[in-house]
C-alpha cells in the first residue's frame, strides 16, 4: 500500500549497479559534490549507499508543499533480483539505466521492470530516466529511449546528468515525480486495496496479480 499521508511519498529507485541511482539520490538529498573520485555525499558527510533519505521540501505550481523519501537499492541489484520489501508502501519507481551502457538498458527490460510491476500491481507510478553522457546529443537520446521502451507503459521519461550540477534536469525531473504522483493521488479515484501479506519463503505471486513477463 502506498503512503497515505496526503503530502508525503516514497520513490523506490531501481536498476542496475552502476547506473548512479545512488549518485542522484545524494545530488537531490544535499548537493554536496562532486568530490575527486566523481561521487556525490550527504551533508554529513556520509556516503552515498543508505536506505532511504528524505528530500528537501518539493513546491509544487500550486504552491503545495510535498515530502518524498527516496529508497536506494543499497547494492542488493548486485546479489540478484530486488525483494519485494524495496518496493512496499512506494508511490513511484525510478528506473534508471546508463545512456552508454546497453546492458543497463536491457536489464532493465528484461528484470527490473518486471519486478517493480509485479511487485507493485499499479499502485505505484513507474518513471524511466536515462543518465546520460554530457558529450551525447538530448534529443538523439530521448528519440533512441522512445525507441526502446515504446513498449512499457510509463508516466514520463527523463534524460538527466547525475553527476553535472549546472544541469537542472534532475531536479526537474524530481519536480515532475512529485506533481504526477500528488496530482494521482489527489484524484477522485476509489481507494486501492491494501497490499498482500509479503511471505518471504515463498516465490510466488500473490494471488490476483499476474506476472508482466
């Protein structure tokens, strides 16, 4: 079930490692970087493999006032497929896969994206976002990811550069999450079932959801 407090919401961040979920999570979390090695840090100092963290006030065009917690993956990607607790209680799912890395690209088709929808059975926005390269051309990319994914059902899509702080496009992208994941919400829509008990022993699905693959 996704969070119900009307202003607060949780973006679960997913795909492959390497692709800089981390790295925009920390951007967005205390713009404190890059350091010498390229990566980004939290005020405190901290590095950037945590759980969760919550966002600086996002204000919406209307002038409300939203809280989003992002949720890393905190390296779990590597040791396989991402549990089902990653994606609890979420209300948008951040895919995200390198621009210059096409097995980023295909592991997102071929898992990533399975996961989340399985996991989260529509009650959560999935947006796709490529990281891309400063030297790539926008528009070629954004053509190529059109391209790509026209086959997946997503609320929009997004190019950003992790790891450049002159470009806005990230926290724009931020912007855009929260006022599709309000403006969902705030919608006159019946109220969604809670989610299913998550038996961890078990490798089935819940009954009443199907697999998108």
């Amino acid at each position: 079930m996704a969070n119900t407090k009307r202003n607060e919401y949780t973006l679960s961040f997913t795909g492959m490692f390497g692709v800089g979920k981390s790295t925009m999570i920390a951007r967005l979390a205390g713009k404190k970087g890059p350091d010498e090695n390229g990566d980004w840090r939290f005020p405190n100092g901290r590095a950037t493999l945590v759980e969760s963290v919550v966002l600086p006030t996002t204000t919406l065009a209307d002038r409300d006032k939203v809280k989003i917690t992002a949720r890393d993956t905190m390296g779990m990607e590597r040791q396989g497929n991402l549990s089902r607790q990653h994606y609890q209680r979420t209300d948008g799912v951040v895919c995200v896969y390198s621009e210059k890395d096409g097995l980023s690209a295909a592991m997102l088709k071929s898992t990533y994206i399975c996961d989340a929808e399985r996991a989260t059975a529509g009650r959560a926005l999935l947006f796709l976002v490529a990281n891309k390269d400063d030297d790539n051309n926008s528009e070629e990319l954004e053509a190529r990811m059109e391209n790509e994914f026209k086959s997946y059902s997503f609320a929009q899509k997004f190019t950003v550069s992790a790891t450049n702080r002159n470009d806005p496009r990230l926290e724009n992208a931020l912007k855009q999450m929260a006022q599709l994941m309000h403006a969902r919400r705030t919608a006159n829509r019946p109220v969604m079932p809670p989610d299913p008990p998550i038996d961890l022993d078990r490798d089935e699905e819940p009954q009443g959801r199907k697999s998108c693959c």
